[in-house]
C-alpha cells in the first residue's frame, strides 16, 4: 500500500475504460479529503411573515441543500416540530426554492433519461424526497369503486380513472405533472370527462374512512364551499380492472418536481398541518455563474438567520450509504456539494468539477485522472485507467483521516452491500472490500483485498465489452487469486 509499491499484477492498467459505480470511489474519496467530516445537507425554512395562534398569513419558503436521503417520513416529522413552535397553519403557499444548485440541461448531455422503470435515474435537485419515487396501490374501495392509497402520502393530486371493466386485473399508473389550464382551448365534445376518485394518504386502504374512499358526489356536497386548490399532479390509472381485483398493485414514477410537490404535500397533510394554498417550485431568473468569486453570492434572498433546519446525517455516513448501496443520487448531489463554498452558496457542475481538479492535481494525477462527468457513474463518458484508480485507492489507505470511514464504507464481499450476494463461500469472502461498477457493457470493481498472507492489497479492474457480463466469474476469479497471492 506504500506509494510507489510494485505492482503485483497489471494488464492494460493504463488505458482509459469507462468505470461505472467504481467512479463512486473517486467522488466519496474526494469528498472525504475536501469537505470536513462535520459536513452535513442542511434543508432551511424561512417564513415570509410571523405566525399568530399557529396560522402563518404568508408563505412556508423550504430552501433545499442538496439532502438525498430526505424522505417523506424525516420531513413529516420535522413538521411536526415546526407545528410545536408554533407553526399549525400555512394560509399562503409552501414555496420549495431548489437554487443552491444551478444546473443546465448541458449537464445531464451525458446521464439516462429519468424515467417510470428507473427511478436511479433522478437527477441531482438541491430539494429532492423519497430518491425521486413512490408507490401506488390500487383496491376496490366501496361500492366497488376504485380506490387509491400512496407510499408515501401524496398531496395535491387526483386520480384520473382511465380503466375498463373487465375479469383481468392489469391496470396500470403513470404520475404526471397536473396539465396546465388553458381557457382559450374549448373542451372535446367527444371524449367524456375522466372519472376522478379521491385520495387515500394513509397507508392501507382497510384503514381509511370508507365515506372517504368512496366517489360519492353526496360526500363532496356536504363539506363547506372553499376557494378549490388546483392540484399540482395526477395519477393516470389505465388497463383493466374490477372489485374483483384483490392483489394490490404497485407501482413506480418517474422522477419529476411534480413528484416532489406531491411528497410535501402528503407529508404536510400527515403531519397534521393545514395548507391553504399549495405547494410550488421558485422558479424564476437563474443568473449565470461563472467562476468561484460569483458564486460566493449567497442564492437564497431571504434575510436573517432560517426559522428552522433540518440536517442530514454526517459525511461518514452519507459516503457509506453511497457506497454500500451504490446510490446515483447521493453520488451526484454529493459532486455538486464539493463546490467551493457550497450551501448557503450556490454549486454549479462546472465549479465541482474545479475542485475535484485541484484534488487531483494535489494527489499528482494531474495529468492522468480520470474524467467525472456526474460522480456516480452512469454515464459512459465517465472514464479512467486502473492504475490512477489504485493510486487513489492508496492515497486513501495512507490518509489517517479517511482510511477507517473510507475501507468501513466498501461493500463487504459476501456480507453486505451490493456484494451481499457475491463471493459467498469464497476465500475472498469477508476479505475483499470492494465497490461494484454495473452499465451496459461495463462490469467493475475497486477496492482492498485482504490477501491470506495478511497483507492489504488495492485493486481495480474493469471490463469494457457487449459481453462485460459474461466476464464476472473472471472478476471474482481474480478477486480470489489477489487473496491467494497477494
């Protein structure tokens, strides 16, 4: 492990492949040496006036810090806290203000399309819940109607009822931003107004107010006229299905804003407060930043110190999560926080990029580092040799600050992570500490084996082919010949 050491074993070690998920182990090392470990994702809430006997005559501004590992049940109870200081009513807006990062389309050129199938396609946010997804099932609710309920709660949505009567049970749902209104377009003649059910926010459907789970146009006639909130999205439910459908459905959407409004909402509702309004994104002019010095400008306009914030676990923590468990979100948000001055000044890709530069620079790779194009690894053009991957490995091993936080957040082969499966009844297993790398055509892995000679040993290797997985056995078979001869 010392610099410089002979290399027990190399083959190509030079050229550039593209790495996968083993491009996390750039990104968590790198974070590890250039934020303090003290770092932690900090979500902030203004207020836009003070509230009076619980009710708030302004707007809930929530200001987003890049958290990944926010979900709805940690900010449901961050509500709840709100509530006890004195906040029970929002009679304005929950205004969601995601500028700490200041992104261009350019900057996902190279990363998937987010969509329904693959919610780890998220795109980084600096205000995200939930990793980006929920599910809904579907009952037969009373009278044989149909009925919906969310993990976890959504708000502000309907839902569109598209299905047919029929014995099968393949009904499917889609999420999708609510259309905007348009009053100059006349309404289609043709096609009958969907049927919209209501929503359950509460997990099972045999728990809710069965008067609640029912389209009865009574129920609606007795609740006390209110200005109506137009709904930020809807679930779009189509295929085939009938009260004699009894397996719940589950399903995933796409990542979207929407999503997100959604998710507060639910999470609002089941915290118990109340919202007059709705919930909605600060969009608005995004000024172009160029260079450290500009983005030192401090992106949120609202004055004095936060009402309240809601932190993430620490940076140990959060690097373990993304490796372990290989998380593209975490990775790519985590990118973004490395720029300089980041939160509660703005990040852009480009200024990340900047600092990981000089990190490599720093270690002497200058000339050879690999390319990080998002920090998680889904895009090909995220590339590097096998060697440079070792000499970070490495650096790492000879840094008393990350070494224990960085080898301690590796899956385990055979035990835990994305290599609990993996290398079991293997002499490598419980004795390779490795992070995985899958993509089309690319299979990898990065990491320490602990040879049976008692020596530490850094190993990458990586494979770039239409057939990558075909090459597994001869990554675990090399994985166990470090063991043996290392």
């Amino acid at each position: 492990m010392a610099p410089g050491a002979p290399l027990l074993l190399s083959h190509n070690e030079k050229l550039a492949f593209t790495l996968a998920s083993t491009t996390k182990v750039i990104t968590t090392l790198a974070s590890l040496q250039t934020l303090p470990t003290s770092f932690r994702w900090r979500t902030r809430a203004w207020l836009t006036g003070a509230p009076a006997d619980g009710k708030l005559a302004g707007d809930l501004v929530l200001v987003g810090g890049g958290d990944a590992t926010l979900d709805s049940q940690r900010l449901t109870d961050w509500f709840k806290r709100l509530h006890k200081q004195g906040l029970t009513q929002v009679q304005g807006h929950i205004v969601l203000d995601q500028s700490l990062f200041r992104l261009i389309e350019k900057d996902h050129a190279n990363t998937p399309v987010p969509e329904a199938g693959n919610p780890h396609h998220a795109l980084p946010d600096a205000f995200v819940l939930d990793d980006s997804r929920f599910r809904v099932t579907l009952r037969a609710g009373e009278g044989g109607a149909l009925a919906a309920t969310f993990d976890p709660p959504l708000g502000g949505v309907e839902v569109v009822n598209q299905t047919s009567g029929s014995r099968a049970c393949t009904a499917q749902a889609r999420f999708e931003p609510a259309p905007a209104a348009d009053a100059a377009r006349p309404p289609a003649k043709a096609a009958p107004a969907p049927a919209v059910v209501p929503v359950v926010a509460s997990a099972p459907a045999s728990a809710a107010d069965p008067e609640a789970a029912a389209s009865a146009p009574a129920a609606a006639a007795r609740a006390p006229a209110a200005p109506p909130v137009a709904p930020v999205g809807r679930v779009v439910v189509s295929g085939q299905w009938s009260p004699r459908c009894t397996a719940a459905l589950t399903m995933e959407a796409a990542p979207g804003r929407a999503l997100t409004a959604a998710l507060v909402a639910g999470a609002w509702a089941a915290s118990g407060g109340q919202l007059d309004g709705r919930v909605l994104h600060r969009d608005g002019a995004t000024p172009t930043v160029r260079g450290a010095r500009r983005a030192r400008t401090p992106a949120s306009p609202y004055p004095g110190k936060p009402w309240a914030t809601l932190d993430s676990p620490p940076l140990p923590e959060l690097v373990r999560a993304i490796n372990k468990d290989s998380n593209n979100l975490m990775a790519r948000n985590l990118l973004l926080s490395m720029a300089p001055g980041f939160s509660p000044t703005t990040s852009t890709l480009q200024l990340a990029k900047q600092r990981l530069g000089a990190w490599f620079k720093k270690l002497g790779l200058a000339q050879d580092a690999p390319n990080v194009d998002n920090g998680s690894g889904l895009a090909h053009s995220e590339r590097g040799s096998v060697l440079s991957m070792v000499q970070l490995l490495q650096a790492a091993w000879n840094d008393p600050k990350t070494q224990k936080i960085f080898v301690a957040s590796l899956p385990v082969a055979g035990a835990d992570g994305t290599l609990a499966g993996r290398f079991k009844g293997s002499p490598a297993q419980r004795n390779a500490f490795l992070k995985t790398g899958t993509l089309t055509g690319v299979r990898s892995l990065a990491g320490y084996v602990r040879a049976r000679s008692g020596r530490m040993v850094a190993v990458a290797v990586v494979v770039n082919s239409e057939r990558a997985t075909a090459g597994v056995p001869a990554l675990d078979g090399f994985i166990e010949w470090v063991w043996k001869n290392g």
